[in-house]
C-alpha cells in the first residue's frame, strides 16, 4: 500500500470541506529522476527548477571541461536521485508556504482509492479515535514492587542509597 499526503487549499472560512484537495503519493517520483528541470517547471516550483538547471549544467561543464567524465556523470546522476527522492516533498513544502494545510495521510493501494477514502474521512479519524481512548496497562510498574536492600553489599555501588 503507498501513502498519500492529503492537503487542502486554503479554507473560505465555512467549515465545509473544500473541492480542491490534492493528494499527493509520498515516494519515489521515476519521472523527477530522470528529468528533474521538466518535473519541477510541471510542478510550479521555479526556484528548485532555475537551482537545478545550474547546478546540473555546472556538473556538465566542469566534466568536459576538466576531463572528468565519469565523475561529472555519478554528480549528474546524484543530483537527480536526490529529486527523484525529495520531490515529493518539495512539491509539499511549495504548497505548505502557499497556505495549503495538511489534513492528513492515507493509505491506498492507488489514487482513485486514496480519494474515496479521504472522501469518507477514512485515515484522519481512524488515528484519532484510536489515540483518545486509554491504553491498558500490560506490565505493572517494577518501582512498586522491587523492596530496598540493606545491608553489606559487594562493589562500589549499596543497592539501597542512590
């Protein structure tokens, strides 16, 4: 099952549920990987777009221009494994600074379940639900029940002064 992280556009203010939530599918993104500058101009997210563009055409210039071939193409590919891994989470970063807010996370075998089940608020109130009821108590506390020895003792440490 993959996670998806459920955020919600700023809210008008009424309380209802808004329309334009989006779900994005948190891991690796093949197409970040292999063209990091395109998947980032598709995701609106320019600086990270004009950052990698320079970054990975200073890498190119420096290995043709130095003789490092091989090098410059382990950094190349470095850099676009770090997209391919993070670009999910730049993508919600971008939308966090533009006022987007977290509702939470599902778990869905794909999108169109991930929507049903954001939809019928599965995920969210589930953890809620679960974490406000009292846990039972498997193990007593071992304070109550270990007595203090007196008495002569071995070693640097007395058992009964602390």
């Amino acid at each position: 099952m993959a996670s998806y992280v459920v955020l919600e556009p700023p809210s008008d203010g009424l309380g209802a549920r808004p329309e334009g939530a989006r779900l994005i599918r948190d891991g690796f993104s093949w197409f970040a990987f292999i063209v990091p500058p395109l998947w980032l101009l598709w995701h609106r997210l320019w600086f990270a777009a004009v950052a990698a563009i320079i970054v990975l055409g200073v890498l190119s210039a420096l290995g043709e221009s130095r003789g490092l071939g091989l090098t410059g193409a382990l950094l190349t590919l470095l850099v676009s494994l770090y997209f391919g891994l993070e670009g999910q989470a730049l993508r919600i970063a971008g939308l966090r600074r533009a006022g987007w807010t977290e509702w939470g996370i599902v778990e869905a075998e794909d999108l169109t379940d991930a929507e049903t089940r954001y939809a019928f608020g599965l995920g969210r109130d589930e953890g809620i639900a679960a974490a406000t009821e009292p846990l039972p108590t498997i193990v007593p506390a071992a304070n109550p029940a270990r007595t203090v020895q007196t008495g002569m003792a071995l070693g640097l440490s007395h058992p009964g002064r602390h």
